[in-house]
C-alpha cells in the first residue's frame, strides 16, 4: 500500500561541477528510457542573458532561450522546450529569495512530471526518500508513525498501519485521510510534502486531523512518533493444528523467510493453514510470484500484465511448492494492496484457498522501477495493468472476499479479531467438509 522535488550572467560561477553532472546524467538516462520528456533538463550549461526587471505584459519580450540552450536540447524538443527554460530563467531572475537551488528546482520538475500522468502510480523518490522507502520494505528501521501511505490523492491517506507501530496503535485505518498536521491545513499541499512532515524523530510528537467516511466530523489523533521495524514475517503452530503466518511486506527477503516459517511448522504436521495479509501494502514483484509459488503446482499462471497495446504477459508459478494441498485461507482486507492482492487473487482463482476478511485495496498497476545514476533517486512508472489467472482486474476494483467479514470500532476497541476467528472456523470446515461460514454483511464491490 502505496503510497513524494542562477540561470543569467552568473551562471558558470553558481553551478558547480558536481551539479552539471548529475543533471546530465539524468538527462542521459531520462532519454535512454525513451521518456516522454527527453532532454527536459538539458541547457543547464550555458549562460543565458540576464532580465532586467519586470517586462510590460503587452509588450513582445525578447526569447530567453539562448541558442547555446538550443544546442544542447535535442532537435526534436527545442521548440517545445522553449518554455521551459523561459520559466527557468525568470524563476533565476526575478525570484524574490535568491540564490534559488537549482538541485530543488530539477527534482521538483521530475515530480511535476509525474503528477501528469493519470494511469496508475507514477513518482519520483528522491535520495531521502528512496533511502526510506527501501529500508520501509526489508525490515529495517526509521522513525516515524508507521503507515503505508498513498500520497495519489487529494490528501496523504492512509493505505494501512503496521502492525504494532504508533499509526495502528492510535487506531489509523486503511482509507483514513489526513486533512491538517499539527494544525496546520493540508489542502493544496502535496501528498508527498504531507508525509515529510509527518515523519519525525522517535519520542515526538504530531497531532493529525483526520477525515475518515462515515464519521460525523474530522477528528484529531495524537501519535507519539517511535523507530520503526517492520518485521518481515510472523507465525505461530497454533494449539488447534493450524499453522498461522503472517506476511508484512513483500520484502527482498518475504519468500524466503515465510518459507523457512512454514517449514518450521510443517514439522508438527498441521492441518491447515491461515496466511494472513491484512494491511500488507505490497512490495517486489518477485517476491509476489515466489510467494505464490509456495502454495501452487509447477507452471500455474499467477498473474498477468496487460500493457497499453493489448500484450499480455504471463507470469507463472516456479514449482518449488511446500503446502500445495492442505486446507489454506488468506485473510485480506481494505490494507492488502498490490503483490498481496497478486498472491491473493491468484489463490482464489485457482480455488487453492478462501478470501476471508474485506475488500482490498485495488492496487493493480505495474510501475517499472528504475534507480537513477549517480544516487539521484528513483522514478516509477506505469507501464502495465496487472489481472489474475483469469484475467480479472485488480486495479481500483480490488478483490471481494469469500467470507466477508468486518472488524467494528467495538472489535478493536475489545481487542477482538473476528476475521482471524472465521479463517480458523473456515479451515476446519474445509477440513471437516462442512459448509464453510457464510459472508456478513453483504460484499460491497469498491467504487
């Protein structure tokens, strides 16, 4: 669940070496990659005439495109162009805090080019933030609240806590929407920006004021920001024969660890098996497809990817299965979004295991994910829509349960789990060949 920026006579004097490389770098690979905005970051080493103050708006301003600029900007893009270094230029002549940053002033335009895109997930992540995410995925720790976030949408929203952090703590939901911080307003401020500001040293604290649907009015929640680890995998051999696990995060090392987990229980011989992914945001591809592959037979499709031009592309179980046949459930919810819904839509297709729990998320996009030189961070982007074994879509629809079944204010506040208790009551149906516990309330298909 998931979900982030001195042109004129001076100019030679203000741009170091070090910063007319990496831009070059990235606009060598920007290009490599047949971007749609190649050469966006060219002209960077030339000096363009300055402005001297504000110009008549009717009047005909002389071009502050340089022919050095045009030079150095593919042919093809010098006339599209063209505008953008006029608005660099006057940002370096006219804004009122001087000197401006010029590394801030390339990443923001990286960002503003991702925020074009309507399909799918789109981002830049920046050093930091590529740091951060990479460390939110295998384990490691950060300090902070503890939430997959989406930062797609008006506001930073909440894709899921992690389990035992101060986010699930303080009750943050899937779906929550964080509208102020510290009560400061959030509306127009990017997502992204949000949840930098949301981050923090442990032991401090940040007030969100939250806007969740079906509550009257916006509320406030104190959180106490801590060091943040995500365990990878949990499980435990539970007294009535049924291995539990529970998968976090799909992880670089998610398959192998569940595995080694499973293993370790298989030894006591047991009767079924509950995989849990509430509130798990997803993760590597790989992983998604060795996971799968732990539960399935040899050269069973897992999931398909359908790009803009029809293709499908076909990913297929590795056959290294370990419980191919004993009774499994997957539990899932609004929290389990893009490899979790891989691993789970794949097992219902195939009727390997019941969905039990709610909706989940709907995150069915594939971003190619590629790591810009020179340490510069990242960018992801949409390239593919992902659809299970049977070709249906995840994306923005998510995958209905075969139990449908809610965890009420009352639940959590007793610290019940009643989606835990109808996977076990579903396994020992399955295991007994007794009707299966039925769906309550109805299954709501997401808008």
């Amino acid at each position: 669940m998931v979900s982030l920026p001195l042109f004129g006579q001076k100019l030679e004097a203000i741009l170091n070496n070090t910063l007319k490389n990496v831009l070059l770098i990235l606009v060598v690979i920007v290009l490599a990659l047949g971007s749609f905005a190649g050469g966006f970051v060219t002209g960077h080493l030339v000096q363009i005439p300055g402005i001297s103050g504000l110009q008549d708006p009717n009047a005909s301003a002389p071009s502050t495109t340089s022919p050095e600029q045009q030079s150095v900007t593919p042919a093809e893009f010098q006339t599209l162009f063209a505008p953008f270094w006029e608005a660099w230029t006057l940002v370096h002549e006219n804004y009122v805090e001087q000197p401006v940053d010029d590394l801030t002033l390339m990443r923001g335009a990286i960002n503003g080019m991702m925020d074009t895109l309507k399909v799918g997930r789109n981002y830049y992540y920046d050093p930091k933030t590529l740091e951060e995410q990479n460390s939110f995925l295998n384990g490691k720790d950060y300090e902070g609240i503890g939430a997959y976030v989406d930062v797609d949408s008006e506001y930073l929203t909440v894709i899921s806590p992690i389990k035992g952090s101060p986010a699930e703590k303080a009750g943050l939901r899937s779906g929550d929407q964080i509208i102020a911080i510290n009560g400061e307003d959030m509306t127009g401020v990017s997502p992204e920006d949000a949840r930098q500001k949301v981050l923090g040293p442990g032991g401090t604290e940040v007030i969100l004021t939250i806007f969740r649907e079906g509550t009257d009015a916006p509320f406030d929640v104190k959180i106490i920001r801590a060091k943040i680890i995500t365990p990878l995998v949990e499980f435990e051999m539970r007294s009535d024969g049924i291995a539990y696990v529970r998968l976090n995060t799909f992880g670089e090392t998610a398959d192998a660890e569940m595995r080694k987990a499973i293993e370790e229980m298989l030894a006591q011989n047991p009767k079924g098996l509950i995989l849990d992914l509430r509130n798990n945001g997803g993760g590597y591809l790989d992983q998604g497809i060795a996971v799968s592959s732990a539960f399935m037979p040899k050269d069973q499709v897992v999931v398909l990817e359908k790009f803009g031009d029809g293709e499908l592309k076909t990913y297929k179980s590795l056959g290294n299965g370990i419980v191919t046949d004993i009774p499994m459930v997957v539990l899932v919810n609004e929290g389990s979004a893009s490899a979790s819904e891989i691993v789970a839509g794949a097992l219902q297709d195939y009727g390997r295991a019941q969905l039990v729990g709610t909706t989940t998320f709907g995150k069915g996009s594939v971003q190619s994910f590629i790591v810009l030189d020179n340490e510069q961070g990242a960018v992801g982007i949409t390239v593919a829509l992902w659809l299970t074994p049977k070709e249906r879509s995840i994306d923005k629809t998510g995958l209905i349960p075969d139990i449908y079944v809610e965890i009420t204010q009352a639940d959590f506040d007793a610290d019940r789990d009643p989606q835990l208790d109808a996977a076990v009551e579903t396994v020992l149906a399955l295991l007994n060949k007794t009707p299966v516990p039925t769906s309550m309330p109805t299954p709501v298909t997401k808008p």
